[in-house]
C-alpha cells in the first residue's frame, strides 16, 4: 500500500502542497487530475522520493520512501515523466537494458534472464524494430515509448506517472495505456497516474484524486469525482458530463 500522511511541500515562501493525505491499495489504477500549477507534478516528485517534504512523509509498505536506497527505491518504483528520456546517444535496447540496474551485481553483465526480459517488453511496446536505433534519432512520442519500456524492466511495484501520453497520439496514448493497465492486471502492478485527459482518466482508472492549488479537493470513485458542479468550480469552465456510449463511466464535453 501507498500511503501519504501530512505531505507539505514549499519552494521559498511559496507552499505548492499543503497537508495532502489519502492512501492507494496495491494493485489500483489511481489517477491525478486538477488544472496547471496545482501540485500535480510535485506530488509525483515527493511520491517518488525525488524530492524531500518539508513537512509529512509518503510510506511504501510501511517504509519512509526516504529510507529507501536507491536500488531498493529502482526495485520497487519505477517513474516517468511528461518530458520523457532526452535524446541520449544510447540505443534503444541499452536504455531498456538500464531498467536492470538495480538487480544487477557490482560489474556483472546482463543476465540470460535480463536480456529474454528486455526482448520480450520491446516486443510488447512495439520497439523490436527500433531497438538499435539511438534515442538521438527517436521522435518525441518514441522516446517515451521506450520510457515505459524501461519502467517495465525494472519490474517495480509501483508506477508514477507524470502525463505519460503527452507526446502521443491517440493511437498510442490507446496502446500504451491498454499495455499498462494489462501489465498491472498481470502483476498487481500499482499505478498512480498524473493525467492532463479527464475523459482517459476516467477510462483506465479505478480512483481520481482532484487537486486545487495544492490541495486535494476531492478523491474518491469516478462518478464521485467527475461532476459538473465541482469540475466548473476547480477549472472555472462549463462541463457537461454524460456516461460513455460503451463502457458506462463518466465523460466530460464542454459546453
């Protein structure tokens, strides 16, 4: 379990979270939802353990995530972030490779059972064929293909995202979100997701925490979360929110 108690974050005189408490179950698909400059990003910092609190702390089955060395911390949280890997001169399959780190011995190889691990995510993430391309050669939406692909190797518990399809189209946000949700329906994989789409949102998450400068305003079941009445005042914008024609959870159109 995920659990945040009393996170409180500043940047000078400026507070960016205040008091953020709520806990996620092990093997949910959690989404952050909320306007610009809201805390969503931070918050996935301090989850991460990127960032130090200056007030609260966020616990990972009972463990400070502070506490956690980094090897511990890369075995059991993997993260990704909106702006993705920058364009490295490395190759596809050695960034994929770098997810292995943590379970690698002081100067040991790859294993036999790295390498079958690491064909067989490209695979899923559609990346064989670009495997011995170098990041520097990769599209933005490419680079952050392999991103996951590299959380994937690390095989963590948990997932932090900070708006994983930004860079994508809507083929790809489709196909990278299906391949997520499946992975965590495979491995009771937690995620917690920052997410700029309410409607995508609402499509692969069980729970939606709604944050408002810095605070969170309201977490709980989409229906709960997604109304008009709340979503005009955090967004200052007419919604109007219908059941989707198929799956039966809550949409958003704008008026």
């Amino acid at each position: 379990m995920l659990s945040v108690e009393g996170l409180t974050k500043r940047y000078g005189q400026q507070i960016v979270l205040d008091q953020i408490h709520f806990q996620v179950e092990n093997g949910s698909f959690v989404s952050i939802l909320g306007p610009n400059g809201c805390g969503k990003s931070t918050l996935i910092r301090l989850l991460a353990g990127i960032e130090r609190p200056d007030a609260g702390r966020v616990l990972l089955e009972g463990r400070p995530v502070t506490d956690l060395s980094r090897k511990e911390l890369a075995r059991r949280v993997a993260v990704v972030s909106q702006e993705g890997l920058p364009p490295l001169p490395y190759t596809v399959y050695d960034v994929v490779m770098m997810g292995r780190f943590a379970y690698q011995k002081w100067l040991q190889g790859p294993t036999a059972a790295d390498e079958a691990l690491v064909e067989r995510i490209l695979q899923e993430t559609e990346l064989t064929p670009l495997r011995t391309k170098l990041l520097s050669q990769l599209s933005g939406g490419e680079r952050q293909r392999v991103a996951i692909a590299q959380a994937m190797a690390q095989q963590p518990r948990l997932l932090l995202l900070d708006e994983p399809t930004t860079y994508l189209d809507i083929g790809h946000q489709l196909a990278l979100l299906n391949l997520i949700r499946q992975w965590q329906q495979d491995c009771g994989l937690t995620v917690v997701a920052v997410m700029h789409d309410l409607n995508l949102a609402a499509l692969y998450s069980q729970r939606l925490i709604l944050m408002q400068c810095g605070r969170i305003r309201r977490m709980g079941a989409l229906d709960d979360v997604l109304t008009e009445p709340l979503l005009q005042e955090v967004y200052g914008t007419t919604p109007i929110v219908l059941p989707h024609p198929r799956k039966g959870v809550p949409q958003v159109l704008l008026a």
